[in-house]
C-alpha cells in the first residue's frame, strides 16, 4: 500500500469516526451496557409497582421516544444522548417483554417470538445496507434499524433471563452465572478463533441483557424467592446513580471510542 493509499484510509476511518452515531465497543461500552440492563429491569419492575403496569408501559414508551428524537437528531455520536437513549430502550424493553407474559403468553412462546423479531430486523438491516456493523451507522436509515435491533435484544435478553430464572426454575443468580458462561462464547471466539466481529458483537449483546437483568432482580428479590430483599426502589435507584456517573465518566474521558490510529 503506497503513502496516497495509506492516507485514504485513515481519512475514512476518521471520516466514519467523526460522523458515527453510536460508540466503540470497549471495555466502557460494556460495563455501560450491563449497569443500563440492570437498571432497566429495577426501574421498570418500581415502576409497575409504584403507578401501575399499564401507566408504566405508557411513561416508559414515551420516554424512550423522547430519548430517541433526541438521538436521531444529533449530527454525530453524542455520549449523553446515546446512552440515555440505551437506559430508556432497558425500561421500556423489560416493560415490552413483561407485558407479553401477563397477558398470558408463555415465556418460551414470547422468547421465541422475540427471537424471530431480532432476526427479521437483522434479516431486513442487511438486505438493505449490506452491513450489520456498528461502524456503519450514519445515516438515518442505518441508525433506525440499529435502535430496532437493540429493542428487540432487550425484549429477547428479558424474556430469555425469565425463561430460565422462572419456567426453568434456576432461579435469578444461577441464571446469571449461566449467560456469563454463555457470553464468554463471543468474547473467546472474537479474541482466540477468530469470530466475525459483527456476529460476536451481536451475540454479546444480546447476552448481556439477561446478565444485567438477572443480577438485578437477584438483588431486588425477596429472600424467600432466593434474592437478596434489597427491593426494586433501592436497587434501581443505586443503578440508576451508576448509570449516570459512568455516562459522565466517558463524557468527560472519550473512554466510550477507541483512539485513531495510522492505517484505520
């Protein structure tokens, strides 16, 4: 590869870094994405409670819709549009997946009909764009079909840690342990075998939906249902603050996108 060459790649990978909509995956993006996944099962569970499951349906879908306008109309990736965007999506996509079970659908039947909606999304992404990948998100069609897919992943990833913390009877902590086994496939994939990025970034993300949210109720659940008792208020509230603090921490640090390099 000549100098000119060179040159024209880094320029497009800064180009695609400048104007992308959304954030790196490292080390931040994920430990931002567990606390959001917790704090979503917490605070939609409070709120269920304190107003009312069908008040709290409606509430979480406005919000996600606010947070969402907000998102799309940014130019470029913004910390704090983006990841309120991503809390409100946890809200609002436990309420989605809970809602299903209690108009009686079994959480076997709402897991798979989850999972057939992520991969219609995927299906759909794809055929338009040719791309599933998250350095390809800046256009609006691009960005609609990204924030579709991580609905359905945090419908699916609520009504799978369900499925197997309830209709399995694992109970919350050992389902937890099990998706932490299960997203270790991605990762040692990715790292060691050399997993299509995109298919591991996606596998993983979906996962840690049901890691987030099966600790969270772990906390928050009665002692006699194998919790800890810290109830739904407390603990979504503590997540909630943690959210927060590590949004402003990669506001403040740009830890959320990787450093340009030579090359791309």
């Amino acid at each position: 590869m000549d100098g000119l060459d060179v040159d024209q790649t880094l320029h497009a990978s800064r180009t695609s870094q400048v104007i992308s909509k959304v954030p790196d995956a490292t080390a931040a993006f994920w430990i931002a994405k567990l606390l959001s996944t917790a704090m979503g099962e917490s605070v939609s569970d409070a709120l269920g409670h304190l107003i009312g499951h069908v008040p709290a349906v409606l509430v979480g879908a406005l919000a996600f819709v606010a947070a969402l306008v907000v998102q799309l109309r940014c130019r470029r990736y913004s910390t704090w549009a983006y990841w309120t965007t991503v809390a409100m999506v946890g809200i609002f996509g436990t309420m989605a997946a809970d809602v299903m079970h209690r108009i009686g659908l079994a959480l076997p039947i709402s897991t798979a009909l989850y999972a057939i909606l992520l991969g219609g999304v995927f299906i759909c992404w794809y055929w338009s764009e040719k791309t599933l990948s998250i350095h390809s998100i800046y256009t609006l069609r691009r960005e609609l079909f990204y924030w579709s897919a991580v609905l359905a992943t945090f419908a699916l990833g609520t009504a799978a840690g369900d499925l197997t913390a309830s209709t399995f009877r694992l109970g919350y902590l050992p389902s937890a342990i099990l998706f932490i086994v299960v997203i270790a496939v991605p990762m040692v994939g990715y790292w060691k075998f050399g997993m299509n990025s995109v298919l591991a970034f996606w596998f993983a993300y979906v996962i840690t939906r049901p890691v987030g949210a099966s600790f969270a109720d772990w906390m928050a659940a009665p002692v006699g249902r194998s919790g800890l008792g810290w109830g739904t208020t407390w603990v979504g509230g503590v997540l909630a603050v943690a959210v927060l603090a590590c949004i402003a921490f990669m506001a403040r640090t740009g830890r959320d996108k990787k450093p340009l390099r030579a090359g791309g």
